[in-house]
C-alpha cells in the first residue's frame, strides 16, 4: 500500500507540474514572484543544498524568525534554510548562505540531498518532502505543530492523505495537548507537548527609537480592509487627543505602496501629516507608514497601544507576545484561531468586533498593559537534534 500510494502521489505530482507550466511561466514575470516563482518551479539560480546537515524548512517570515533559539544552539556550518515565500526567504538569509527555496515537491526528487535532520515548521505537509527526506536518510521531525478549530474537520476530510504524511514524520513537537490528540488522531506518533515555539524566545530590540510626545498606537501586522477601519478609529481618538500617534506596519511588504496611498488619501481631508518610514526615519507626524521589514519590534517598544492585524477577518491572528513582553496594550479581534495557545500564554488582551474598534480604542485608559504568564521549554527537540550530530 505504501509503495502504492508513493508512486500514484508521485505521477500526480509530475502530472500537474506539466499542467500548470504554462500559468507558472506566465506569473514568473510578475514582480511579485520573480524570484520564487523561477527557483521553486524551475531550480533557476536554486541549487540543491549541501548534504548532511541539519535542514529547516519555514513558510513564512514569522515561522523563519521563530526558528532562532533553536538555530543558535546547533553549529552554524550545518545549518541548511528553505522557504517557499520571498520574506521568509530574506529571513532565512540571516542564519545561513545555504539558504533556497523549497521546490515543488516533483523537482525534489532531482534537487533533495541526504540530510541530518529535516526540521519542518507547523503546518508544511509536503509529502515528498517528509519521504524523500526521510529515504535519503534524514531524521524528521514536525515541530510548533497546530490544529486548529477551523482547519481540523478539513484535515480530517482528508485523513487518508495525512496518515501517509505521518507516516514519514519520526517526531512531532505540538503546541498544546488538544493539538496532540488530534495530530495522533492522523496518524501522527512520538508527539511530545512543548508549546509554541513562538513563546522561547522573543525577538530583541535592534535599535532603541527616541518615544514622541503622546499617545502611541501602532497598528500591527495588519491586512486587506484592517487600514480603514484602524484609520477610522485613530481618527476619532485624534479628535479628543491630538497629540496621539499612529504607526502603520502592514504585514505584506507588497502592500506597502498600496497602504502609503490609502493613508495619502485618508490625511488630506482631515488635515493630518504623514510620512513613510523609509524616506523620513522620525516619528514626529500624526501618521507614519513603517514601510521596511524587521522594525515591528522596535515600534512595539515605544507603543502605548498595540492594535494587532489579522484577527479583525477571519484570517488567524498574529503573534500578541512579542508585543506583550513590553506591557503593551493590546487590541485584538476576534478571529485569533491560529494564536490561540499564544493568546491564553497572555493576560490583559482586549478582544473586539471590528465595529466596536473605535469605542474601545476612545476607552483606552480601561485597557489593560499585557503580561506574558509563561514561556515554552525547546530542550526536547534541541535534544533530539543533538543525537543525530
């Protein structure tokens, strides 16, 4: 049944690869992906990594930053980085030159090499990454794993598939118990509970930013529609303090020109200034768009008032602790699925309606300063690593 199932996943693999070339050619040119596109679909300027290593794979830019604790404790001449986004890609750069991004799962069996470890980040289920990895002599492990209230009944729809994933995956490191039972339910063994990774060790200041008069609101990590209303809001606050500050940092830097026009246009009728953070590095205006990658936690530092993006729509949440270890005070949305082991580690977060944003934000000397109650323990799979050096 396994030497079934390997060779029909595979002929599929191959099967839509073809398909799609004509579409992936197409979107190669677009800006966007220009970069991504060509290396994972086509190994231009992709080569394989070198072998026996130890091998990370993170999607995005936050899972590439929270693999550092456990990056720092192995030797660096064995660190191998995959990403399959731009951003994480950049990220990754950080830790090593023998960074790539991950390709389709059909060209691995032309790109793999035989590794260490393979360390693979939440929710990758790539299942010729795990096999093939797992053949050519790989330990594999499946680490910060979730399952959420919302995407667990579409796993379990496909069950059949996951029991397969599972079944070339030797460890699994999950965020919390209820994940545990449900991985185990798809065929997941050797779970071990950690908690969020997320939570060992939070990023550091980078450069320490001169606080401006006033109430400070950085409006963080935020996503389509999150600017308006967030304006909407700052705006009637402005009316009753006018010294308070608001600091933009979307979550997508492809976004940044898109949201640099939607504040342009937002601040001329109501006579309000603003600037972007990449031509002018002062805070003094009403509005600042921070349009540069890794200056989020230093704004957190001076933020009297997080209001955290991705929850005001149903698209998970974002990461409240690196926020909350400076006691801000946080306004979040509700659909925080993704973040919800993250959010129970915090007190004091305000949980809002998007249509009730602008009332609690003109009530905010009722809010709370956050505090994180505890930290995760990564020593289980620093270990494991450890065994296979």
């Amino acid at each position: 049944m396994e030497k079934t199932f390997f060779f029909l996943y595979s002929l599929l693999a191959f099967l839509l690869y073809f398909l799609a070339l004509p579409f992936l050619l197409l979107f190669s040119f677009k800006s966007k992906y220009k970069d991504s596109l060509p290396a994972r679909f086509f190994l231009w300027k992709n080569p394989p990594l070198i072998a026996h290593g130890i091998w990370f794979h993170s999607c995005s830019f936050g899972e590439a930053k929270a693999i550092k604790p456990l990056v720092d404790k192995l030797p660096r001449e064995l660190l191998r980085m995959s990403s399959t986004t731009h951003t994480g890609y950049d990220a990754i750069l950080d830790y090593t030159q023998e960074s790539r991004y991950l390709p389709f799962e059909s060209l691995l069996f032309f790109w793999l090499k035989p590794q260490k470890a393979l360390v693979v980040m939440e929710a990758e289920f790539w299942y010729l990454l795990f096999a093939l990895a797992q053949k050519r002599g790989a330990k594999t492990l499946l680490i910060n794993a979730r399952m959420s209230d919302r995407s667990y009944p579409k796993y379990v729809r496909m069950g059949w598939l996951y029991r397969q994933i599972f079944k070339h995956i030797d460890e699994v490191y999950a965020q919390t118990v209820l994940d545990k039972e449900r991985l185990e339910s798809l065929g997941a063994k050797n779970v071990v509970v950690t908690g969020n990774i997320k939570l060992s060790s939070l990023p550091k200041v980078t450069q320490t930013l001169v606080k401006p008069s006033g109430l400070i609101i950085c409006a963080a990590s935020t996503h389509e529609t999150e600017e308006a209303l967030i304006l909407d809001a700052f705006y009637r606050l402005k009316k009753e303090q006018s010294e308070a500050r608001l600091i933009v940092v979307p979550r997508h830097p492809e976004r940044f020109d898109k949201v640099a026009g939607m504040i342009e246009a937002f601040s001329k009728p109501n006579n309000l200034l603003w600037h972007r953070y990449s031509e002018n590095e002062s805070l003094e205006d009403d509005i600042i768009l921070i349009d540069a990658l890794g200056e989020l936690v230093n704004i957190y530092s001076i933020s009297d008032i997080v209001i955290l993006g991705g929850a005001f729509k149903p698209i998970g949440g974002h990461n409240a602790a690196e926020a909350a270890q400076f006691g801000c005070k946080i306004i979040s949305g509700k659909h925080y699925f993704n973040q919800v082991d993250i959010f129970g580690a915090i007190e004091g977060i305000a949980i809002v309606e998007a249509s009730n944003l602008s009332r609690r934000l003109l009530q905010h000397g009722l809010l709370k300063p956050t505090r994180l109650k505890y930290r995760t323990d990564i020593s289980p799979i620093v270990k494991s690593l450890e065994d296979v050096l």
